[in-house]
C-alpha cells in the first residue's frame, strides 16, 4: 500500500497591482515563501499570510499554500 508524507510547503501571496492601461484587466504580483512548515495548520498559514500582507505595498487579493508530497511503499 503506498503512503504520502508531506514533505515541503509554500506560502504564495497573489496582489493586486492595479489595472493595465490599455486593457483594462486587472495585473496581480505574487511573493513566494518557502520552507513553510508542513505540519503547519490552514488558521496557522493563514495568520502568517495575514500579518506579511500587511507589511506589503500593494493589497492582498488571494493566499496559496502549496504542497510537495513524497510517495512511497
């Protein structure tokens, strides 16, 4: 029976740049954290992101934790 373990996470925090000029559509930056621990709950990520959001220019639009999993047997 194979068996996943978490064994890396990122926190990315997706911001609003503003609008593009000749299109009109909305431009989003993102800023990328690594070495966010696994074992951290989604309330725990998302109070981090919360608090560096704070600490940015531009305002937050959307929070992404991604997660690298090791598969084996």
């Amino acid at each position: 029976m194979a068996v996943a373990q978490m064994v890396a996470s990122q926190l990315t925090l997706i911001l609003n740049d503003g609008d593009d000029i000749m299109t009109g559509k909305t431009i989003y930056k993102s800023k990328s954290f690594n070495n966010v621990k696994p074992t951290a709950t989604p309330d725990q990520v998302f109070a981090i992101a919360i608090a560096v959001a704070g600490l940015q220019s531009r305002p937050l639009y959307n929070i992404q934790r991604k997660d690298s999993t090791e598969i084996s047997q």
